[in-house]
C-alpha cells in the first residue's frame, strides 16, 4: 500500500512539473530546422507557420535552413537536439521515404521524432515542354505506349517525392518512362523548358511561374481535388485514375522525449495557425491547401507513407543519388 502511495505520488508530482513546464515554454526563441535552401516550398511553408506562432507563442520562431544528404543532415540534427520544445522539424515525403531509400537506414522516425502536427499538402504536378505532341494524361500515355522508355521526365532526384510520384503514376498506367534525375527542381524545370527532357515532375509552387509564361504547360495535378492556382487543369482522377493521389506533405516533428505537455501545446498552437485567414491564403497562393487533425493522424501518415515507398523502391529499385 505504501509502494502504492509512493507511486500515485511521484505520479502526481510528473504531471504537475509537466504543466508548469507547458505554462512556462516558450521562454526563448523556437528554432525550425528545414532540410531544403531557402525560397522552397518547405522553406515558404516553415516561415509562414513560424510567424503565426511566433504572434500567439511571444517568442521568435526562427528558420534554420540545412540541406544536404536528402535532408538527412537536418533530421539528424533534430534528432540529437535537447528535447524541450525549442528545436523543431518542418518535415516534408523525405521523412519518410528515406527510411527506405538509405542503407542502412539513417534513423527510424517512428522511434527518433514525436510527431506534432500536419501542416498542409502541395500537389505533384505532370508538366511539359509545350511542344511536345501531346496535351493531356490519355494522350501522354498513349504516346509512351507506342514507344516505352522513350519519353524522359526530370524530376528533383532520385528518391525525391516527384520522382516516387511519376513511378507510381507509370505503374498504374502501365508505361514506362525514362527517368532523368537533377539536384534540384530548378535545373529539371530549365531543362524542360529547354527541350533536353519532355517532361517535368515538381510540386505545383515550382512550375507556376513557367506555366504562367507559358514556358510549360501542365497535364495534370496530382491531387485529389483542382488546385486553385491551376483551376483549369485536370487532377489526375479526372484523367482515368480515379482514387490516385501524390502530394507533397508538410508537418513538424520534434525530438522524441520533448514532454507531451509540450508538444500538446505546440500541437494547439498550430492547429489554431491553420485556421487563419494568412495561412490559408499563403498556402493556397503555394498550390497548397492546409490539413488540420490530430498528432495521431500525422503519425499514421509518416507509417503508411514509410510502408508505400518502402514497397516501390523495392519494386523499382530506386536508389538514392
């Protein structure tokens, strides 16, 4: 009975620090770390969530940009930060996806990272250079059947969350495509546009400018729903694949023994983000839309995307560049 008393004590005593300590945090500047260059779609979505937190939280929330190794040397870095509450991840596909891609593997997210919030998504987009002879998915697929692998898609690199999307797509559509890889969205988008590949697969924030211009024109977005910076273009279950999604998805994760209360606070805060008009508009301005929900259903998210790109970079033997 007294082992018992003793126990509900120390019980009791954990979850009265863990309050206080909520109530206290923040009390010094919260860092996001990115594992992509400044002026990204990661990089746009971090800074706008950082400065809506930063007005309700009354503390900087400052963007450290760290890529490298496909974001490995920032999740690394999150990993091994002190977990109180101040070092944070805007993660992105790549969390997961490279579990798979990198042997051995470079970290277990699932194990390392709690997550804390989804953020949003941005459609992969299918765009091309606007002479080649054909406008949409049914006639895209029609010419790769007629010559398979002749067709060449740049994406930002092997592994990358476009390059997973377009193996998926040919999958389903049963052609087959010839990858090029590029360091980068940029050099595959310049490439497009200057005729060294056909076809292009970035997220939408990436190719609006050139579509704009009309330097690419874009067959078809990825997403379940029309983007509302390509209103005019087709998803791709709008062109005969209904049910297939690949997006670009954003969320922050923390180290994993940050203490709940403190992530449970931070989890509030940014689900009360979502729900600004400035977010919502900065996201759909990106091609994006927000995802509010639970820290469980970002969880499930990391889980289920970890298994799919565990299956196809099997199956394609996709390897990291």
């Amino acid at each position: 009975m007294k082992l018992l008393t003793r126990w509900m004590a120390r019980l009791c005593m954990c979850l009265v620090a863990g309050q206080v300590l909520a109530q206290a945090y923040p009390s010094k500047p919260i860092k996001v770390v990115v594992g992509y260059a400044a002026g990204g779609a990661v990089d746009v979505v971090a800074r706008t969530i950082g400065q809506s937190l930063s007005s309700s939280m009354g503390q900087p929330v400052l963007v450290e940009n760290k890529p490298g190794a496909g974001t490995n040397i920032a999740v690394k870095s999150v990993i091994g930060a002190e977990p109180d509450g101040y070092t944070l991840m805007m993660a992105a596909n790549a969390l997961a996806a490279n579990m798979a891609l990198y042997q051995p593997m470079p970290f277990d997210a699932e194990r390392d990272l709690v997550p804390v919030s989804l953020i949003g998504r941005v459609p992969v987009v299918i765009a091309a250079n606007p002479n080649v002879p054909y406008a949409t998915v049914k006639q895209l697929i029609e010419a790769a059947k007629g010559k398979p692998n002749s067709i060449a898609f740049g994406s930002p690199g092997n592994g990358s969350t476009p390059h997973m999307a377009i193996e998926l797509f040919a999958r389903a559509a049963g052609i087959d495509l010839q990858h090029v890889p590029y360091r980068g969205g940029a050099p595959a988008i310049t490439d497009a546009i200057g005729g060294q590949v056909a076809l292009v697969a970035v997220n939408a924030l990436e190719v609006l400018p050139h579509a704009k211009s009309g330097k690419l024109k874009v067959l078809a977005v990825l997403s379940p729903n029309r983007s509302p910076i390509f209103p005019d273009v087709p998803t791709i279950a709008e062109s005969g694949f209904p049910g297939f999604e690949a997006s670009v998805w954003y969320g922050l994760v923390a180290p994993a023994a940050t203490p709940k209360p403190i992530v449970a606070k931070l989890h509030d805060e940014v689900q009360k983000a979502l729900q600004t008009k400035e977010v919502r508009e900065r996201m759909s301005a990106v091609g994006g839309e927000v995802v509010p929900g639970s820290a469980d259903m970002f969880a499930n998210l990391i889980r289920s995307e970890r298994q799919r790109y565990t299956k196809l970079v099997k199956e394609a033997n996709i390897q990291p560049d």
